[in-house]
C-alpha cells in the first residue's frame, strides 16, 4: 500500500518509542518484568502496527491497524503515568513524552479518518 517511513506519524511514534526506551532504562530493575516490560510493549505495538498496516491491500484493514496502534497509544500513555506517579518519571519528562504522545495520537486520528473517508 505506502512505505510506513514516509508517514509523519510513523517517525513520532518511532521517536517516542526510542525515549521510552531511554527513560526506562532507570526504573528499579524489579520493575524488568513489569511496568519496564509493558511500557515498551505497548510503545513498540504503535509504530509496529502502523507499518503492519501500510503492508495491507485494502483501506479497512489500513485503518484497523491504525485504530490497533491508537489503543497502543492510549496504553502508553496511562503506563506514562504510572512511571510518574511512582515516581520513576520527574515531572519535565513526564510533561514532554504525554506533549509528545497527544501529538501523534492526534496524527492518528486524522488518519484513520482520512483513510476511512476514501474508503
């Protein structure tokens, strides 16, 4: 269908996913099979799908990968919150993923209407 990598929203999602990496690599190692694990899960799922769907032949199944990675961004995001308020996330960082986080959930809602409407 279309290559993932030129989509603006693939690129945010994958820079984010890159920070969740970097942020959770200072939660408590007993966290490694937790809220670690999870958080990354849920964030690797949103470019993950994105490009998943790019691969698909018709604009339903297109926009079903991107309502998948929507939810995958709304899981990200509670996880985000829980890593604040356990205080595993200062306040700035926090502040700067969930902008980060809207912004391309935003993205992806826009898409998924786009592609819906030329169905």
């Amino acid at each position: 269908m279309q290559n993932y990598k030129d989509l603006k929203v693939w690129e945010k999602a994958h820079f984010v996913t890159l920070e969740i990496y970097k942020i959770t690599k200072d939660f408590p190692k007993e966290e490694v099979y937790g809220l670690t694990s999870q958080m990354r899960r849920s964030a690797i799922s949103v470019p993950a799908n994105i490009a998943e769907g790019c691969g698909k032949f018709t604009k339903p199944d297109f926009a079903n990968f991107l309502q998948i990675a929507l939810g995958s961004a709304n899981e990200t995001e509670y996880y985000l919150l829980l890593a604040k308020d356990l205080k595993y996330l200062d306040n700035q960082a926090f502040t700067n993923l969930l902008a980060e986080i809207n912004q391309f959930k935003a993205m992806l809602i826009g898409l998924i209407n786009k592609v819906r409407n030329k169905e």
